[in-house]
C-alpha cells in the first residue's frame, strides 16, 4: 500500500448495498470507488489499482468467481487485497473464493462495525511485510511435521509463520484441508480473534463434514461467547501467548483421540 488514502472499490449490482457500504466507509478516510458489475470492475482495477476491493460474488454480465480467476493471472491486480460478499450461509462459495485469492469474506446482512473492523484489518495485514511462504520440501512431512513447525514457530512468537505454514499447507493438500482450516482457527481463537475463528471451524466442517474436531470446537465456541456475555475476559501477557496458545493446539488437536481412547476403556 502506498502513501496517502486507501482506495476501496467496492463491486455490487445493487446500487443500495453500495450506497451502504460507502457511507459506512467513507467517514474512516478511505477513497472509495464503486463498480456495478464485474465487467465494469476488472476495468476500475487496472486503471486504479485499488488497495481493497469488495467484491459481490452473485452479479450479472461478469460474477464475482470470474473476476477472482481473471484477477489470479494478473501480476499487478494481485496486489489489491480482495474481501468477498456472499449470501448469508453460503459457506462453500466462499471456500472456492479464497482459493482464488480472495483473502477474506463477509456474509449479507453486514453491519456498519463489521464492515469497518474487517476493512481495517485486511488493509493493517497487507501493510505488513508477508512472512516468507514455507517450502514444499518443508511441507512433504504430513500433517504432523506441519504441526511441529506451527509449534517451534510459536515458541519464537512468530503468528505470521504459523499462520502461513497452515495457509499454505491447506492450499496444497489437495482437499485434505480440514486438519489445517481447525488449527487456523484454534490459532485465531487463542489470539481473541473470534470472528476469524469461527470462519475457519466452518471452513473445517465444510471441507469435510466428518471432521469432529471442528464441530466440537465450533459448539465449544459458542458455549464460551454464551457464558463471556456474563463474565469479564482475561487477556494474556506477551510474555505467556506463545505457550499459551501451543498448550491450546495441544489441547485441541489431541482431545478427540484421548475422548475415543477413554469411550473404548
């Protein structure tokens, strides 16, 4: 991102929704752009080149899926941060989304907060210098060996190593990916970053809906909102977040074989 205003197209058909998001983001600071089609956005992004596009993924003349696959083979479109707008539930197209690049998604309705709080994050995380991708070398070990790296990367605070050996490993695990979408979002959880939390348990579910482990996660999470509505949260030290969250990891990632374990005794 370069100096002066984020520029944030933001992609729909629906002139309201547009209107919407404008108004909820304008008043932050951002230069906002609108395109009503995607046709008419893959032309705003090489003239512009927008930090952040909002893109609607159900629209006429050119959808958002086919903006996604034509932005991919783009070098300088893929420097704009892509969030996608789904239809509320639509959990898969927002999977097949994402590995197309987008790097978010929100569900309609949205709410002005959520908008902004999403806005803010994607454009703080893509001001940042991207952690160097982990080998494939580095990845042929299997689920496991992934899991041991996450662990030593945390054990030197370093969240953006973890989270992107789990990235990249659910990207080339050829739909094997629940295993890494859970431990994205134990990674999220333990961070207090709720929202990308239950994304990715879903993501988990969705990916293969056998995977317990998500399932239980996602009703243990809602079970921790419920009761956290009547108590005050306990934030972690610094000094105690690495080990905290490789203790949670553990936890999660060896629960289900210790409950199997003691249902067979």
């Amino acid at each position: 991102m370069t100096g002066g205003k984020p520029k944030i197209l933001i992609t729909d058909d629906e002139r309201n929704i547009r209107l919407m998001l404008r108004t909820a983001l304008e008043p932050e600071g951002y230069a906002i752009e609108e395109a009503g089609d995607g046709r008419e956005a893959l032309e705003m992004i090489e003239r512009s080149s927008p930090d952040l596009i909002i893109l609607d993924l159900n629209m006429p003349v050119l959808d958002g899926m086919s903006v996604l696959e034509r932005l991919e083979v783009n070098d300088a479109a893929r420097r704009s941060k892509v969030v996608v707008l789904t239809a509320y539930g639509s959990i898969p197209a927002a999977v097949r989304a994402t590995r197309l690049g987008a790097v978010d998604f929100i569900e309609k309705p949205v709410t002005p907060d959520e908008l902004r709080e999403m806005v803010r994050d994607v454009l703080a995380e893509a001001a940042k210098a991207p952690p160097r991708p982990p080998s494939e070398r580095e990845l042929a070990g299997g689920y496991d060996a992934v899991l041991a790296r996450v662990r030593k990367a945390l054990r030197a605070d370093d969240m953006a190593t973890a989270e992107s050996l789990l990235m990249h490993a659910a990207d080339l695990s050829a739909g094997r990916d629940a295993p890494y979408f859970n431990l994205l979002a134990v990674l999220y959880e333990a961070q207090g970053i709720w929202r990308l939390a239950k994304k990715f348990y879903h993501k988990a579910m969705r990916a293969d809906h056998k995977y317990g482990p998500a399932e239980q996660n996602v009703r243990r999470m809602y079970e921790l909102e419920s009761f956290a509505r009547t108590t005050v949260p306990v934030a972690l030290g610094d000094e105690h977040k690495p080990s905290a969250l490789e203790q949670l990891i553990h936890e999660i990632h060896d629960r289900p074989g210790r409950e199997q374990a003691g249902r067979q005794a």
